[in-house]
C-alpha cells in the first residue's frame, strides 16, 4: 500500500481515490477545512483540504480532496489504489 507522510509528523495509508477525492488511514486528525500537507512514498508532494476526521479503531480515516495536485500526483494516487501497491 501507498504511504503517506504528513508534514510534521504521522503517516497514513491511501484508501481510496476517485479523481482528486481521497480517503486515507492516518495516525492523526485533521480539522475540516484544514489542510494537511504531505509525500506520498517520499516522492510526490502535496496538499489534501480535508473534508473530515472519524476515529476508527486505533487510528483516523480523513477524507478530502487534492488541492493544485499536478498530473504526476494524480496518477500517483491513482495507481495506488489501482494496484496495491507503492507507485514508483
């Protein structure tokens, strides 16, 4: 699976994507509206404008969409969920 870094500190894993809609398992909680800046697998940088927060188990799914996420992001996260795997 795809990992997320956030700036700061946490990490998360992509859940899902659909167009520049995501959702992802995180260590930590991010505010609506807030935005949660991150790599994903230490490669692509970007922004994520967080819709919502919902603690699951031990950890949090946060939902939201990419914000100026370039063509290279897109694919990135798409290719994610697509396969299972970490996108190169």
């Amino acid at each position: 699976m795809a990992q997320v870094r956030w700036v700061g500190e946490g990490e998360a894993t992509v859940m899902t994507v659909d167009a520049i809609h995501v959702t992802v398992r995180s260590t930590r909680p991010f505010p609506p509206g807030a935005p949660a800046q991150g790599t994903l697998d230490g490669a692509h940088a970007f922004t994520l404008k967080v819709a919502g927060s919902r603690k699951e188990s031990d950890a949090f799914v946060v939902r939201g969409r990419l914000v100026s996420a370039t063509v290279a992001v897109r694919e990135a996260f798409a290719r994610a969920v697509a396969t299972g795997v970490t996108p190169s």
